[in-house]
C-alpha cells in the first residue's frame, strides 16, 4: 500500500514550495513595515472558541469544521480561521492592557471540510494583521492600504478592492428587520429559511444561482446606515481614494464570519474562476465581548497564500522563475578529494553563501549533471591532482569559464562574484 495525501490537501515540493515561501513573506511585509509583531496561536483550539467567535449559523462552524475529542473528552477543533485564536491570545495574555491597538500578523495553516475543488483546499494557508483596541477609520484604511500592498509587492494587476460597511448595532437590527422582511417572501429551501431567521445576512453570500436570482431588489445595508456609520465609512473611503488604492464599492458584499461590523472587504482576482476571493477582512467590534473580553473594537484581515500563487500563475509571474537552490556545487573527485570537499563547501556556507555537493561517489558527468540541475552558478571541481597543489578549479556554468584557485583563498573569490552579479 502506498499513502497519499488525505483529500483536499496537497503538498508543496521544490522549487514551487520556495516560491510559496516567499509569496508568505511578501504578502506580510508590509504589515512587518508597519510596526506588526508576529503571533503564533496552536493550529487547534477549544471548540466553544469557534462557535462563540465565528458564529454557530455559519457553514464554516455547522458543517466545515474539524471537530474531535481528546483523551480527556474536551471537544478540541483545528483553527479554520485566524482572528478568534488571535483575539483569545490577546485578552489571555493581557497584551489589551497595554499600548492600544495591539498590532499583530500571523502566518499558518487553517482546516475547513469543504468540497475540494481548485483554489478551495481542506488545508490552507492564511497570512493575516490585526489591530485590536481601536476604532479608528484611519485604522481599517491602513490594514487595507497593508494588503494592497502586499498584492502590489508581488506584481500582481488583476486584484480588485470590493468595499463596504454592515453597520454597528445601533443600525444594523433596522437593516436586519428590513432584510429579513424581504427574504421571507422568497422561494428559498428549509434550511435557508432557517438562516434569514438566525442570521439574514448570510442569505446575502449564497452563490447558489437560483437564490442570487431573487435578490433583485433586496433592501441594502448603505440604505439603513446611521448617521455615525455613514460618516465612519466615508472617512474610511476618502482615506484610500488619497493614498490612491482603487476600490470598488459593493453594496451586497458580506463576509462569511458571523463577528463583522462596519467596514468590510474583498480583494478578488478575475484569473480564478469562481474561487476568485485572495483574501479578505473587515472591523469586528463586538467579538472580545462574544469570547468574554472587555470592549475591544478591531480590525484585521486575512490573505490566501495558495489563491494568491494561483493568481500569480494566472498572471504568468511565475513563469520566469529558475529552480536554483544554491550558488555553489562542488565535485569531488576521489575519496581524499571528497573529504576535503565537505570541509570546503562546509567553509563557503559559513560565509554566508549556499552550496551543496555531489554524493554518492559519482563520476565527473553525473556529478556535472548535478551541478546543472541545483541552479548553481559556479562549480568548485577537486580531483586528487588540484588536492597535491591545494587548489581546486572554479567553474563559471553561465560562460563555461574555468579557473584554478587555491584552496585558501576560495571563499575571498566566491564572496567577490556571488556579491556582483556581472562577474
């Protein structure tokens, strides 16, 4: 029997996986610039952490999550999403007592059951800010501004800002009343019946055609805002149109958490067919109170690392991407050469400069194959004649250039044409 990846997950391998790997750090640097610290949570929690925070009506919590026992019959759940986590660590830790708003980004691996299907896995990848202890629209511009530049750092042209603000809970059961209205006089099946009665907003972000069909017409949360939201969101819209990051206003967008308020958005790719969301976020004033903390208006977002590759790929940004993994190879030769050269190559990582070296005792060719498939530029090539004059030949695999070098004064000259790019 041969195992496989469980289905909906798959596995990152080289050099696709470095170039993940990057897309991870480009997508935070931003946020890093910023003055964000980084926060680790475990990859699962108490169950009642995720019903309580993202919502018992949502698909995530009532049909998406994976939910097992421990030894000690506590019901545990691997993390389908990041913010609840974040915000349990924060009020656990106190870090909320401190300089408010508490700015944090993490990176790691969320777990929904969901019908696999390109662009939406079982096992995902999420980097993600927030900035708790504040409401401020400044803030939620800011967090937004971070994302777009993230997409914008790795050369993505296509991603779309979608805006818009849910209210707060002065206007929003107004809204909720007007929307519910509405629904209940739709042919809608049971169980979406059943949401419009816990949560209407929802209905809003079914993609089921034959339910999209009848929400012409649908009473719109922009129409219901107070005057503060209003005012709150106009801020956060003339605030982007300044720092000049394009949006599009989108009076139906909702997010499929239960714990939004205000401002909320999408960032959508059109090279994705329907899985087209990279990533996504908005305000969530309410939620410390829900996980029993004090007041802790925040704001925060997440951005899918996989769906952001495939947007890259869609782009042809990858197209160009050569598979080297080192600088250097070494070729040895001979056993004494062989020896020597683990020293040697040992000598040039020291120095800052990645290498590696052919093992297995193969011949010159195999050896030179190996050289050619690391993405090397320069082989180090000892055989037991360059050992007796303690030198070794450096090779130039662009130009086929070779030189003898001594052993001494390898690294001085690897340093020289690994810093200058035309050497």
């Amino acid at each position: 029997m041969s195992f496989q990846a469980p289905k909906g997950t798959f596995d990152w391998l080289p050099p696709k996986s470095e170039r993940i790997l990057a897309v991870r750090e480009a997508l935070v640097a931003p946020a890093r610039q910023a003055g964000y610290g980084y926060i680790e949570t475990p990859t699962f929690e108490d169950t009642e952490l995720f019903a309580r925070g993202v919502g018992e009506s949502t698909d995530i919590v009532s049909k998406e999550m994976y939910t097992f026992p421990d030894k000690a019959g506590r019901s545990l759940t691997l993390r389908p999403e990041g913010t609840a986590p974040v915000v349990r660590a924060v009020l656990q830790h106190g870090l909320h007592n401190g300089q408010l708003p508490v700015k944090l980004w993490y990176s790691g691996s969320q777990y929904r059951y969901e019908r696999a299907q390109k662009g939406r896995y079982r096992h995902f990848w999420q980097v993600g800010a927030e900035a708790l202890g504040a409401e401020d629209p400044a803030l939620d511009a800011e967090l937004i501004v971070l994302a777009a530049g993230g997409f914008a750092g790795l050369g993505l042209k296509k991603v779309t800002l979608l805006l818009n603000t849910l209210g707060d809970k002065v206007c929003r059961p107004v809204y909720r009343a007007a929307l519910q209205e509405f629904l209940r006089g739709l042919d809608l099946d049971e169980t979406t019946r059943q949401r419009i009665e816990i949560n209407p907003l929802r209905v809003l972000d079914d993609k089921r055609p034959e339910v999209q069909a009848q929400l012409e017409g649908v009473p719109l949360v922009v129409d219901h805002l107070c005057a503060a939201c209003k005012a709150y969101h106009e801020d956060v819209r003339a605030l982007l149109s300044a720092t000049g990051v394009a949006f599009t206003d989108d009076p139906r967008l909702v997010r499929g958490l239960d714990y939004y308020t205000r401002t909320t958005f999408e960032f959508v790719h059109g090279g994705l067919g329907s899985q087209s969301a990279v990533g996504g976020g908005g305000r969530y004033d309410g939620l410390s109170e829900m996980l029993g903390g004090p007041a802790l208006p925040s704001v925060g977002w997440a951005l899918g690392a996989d769906r952001t590759f495939l947007a890259m790929e869609a782009e042809g940004l990858l197209e160009d991407a050569a598979a080297s993994r080192v600088q250097v190879y070494g070729v040895a030769l001979g056993d004494d050469a062989r020896r020597r050269m683990f020293l040697l190559v040992d000598e040039v990582r020291r120095a800052g400069i990645s290498a590696d070296m052919s093992f297995g005792g193969k011949g010159l060719k195999g050896a030179m194959k190996g050289a050619d498939r690391s993405g090397a530029r320069f082989a180090l090539i000892l055989g037991e004649r360059d050992l007796a004059a303690q030198a070794v030949q450096l090779k130039d695999l662009t130009t086929a250039e070779q030189t003898e070098v001594p052993l001494a004064r390898v690294v001085d000259v690897l340093k020289g044409k690994c810093s200058d790019p035309h050497a």
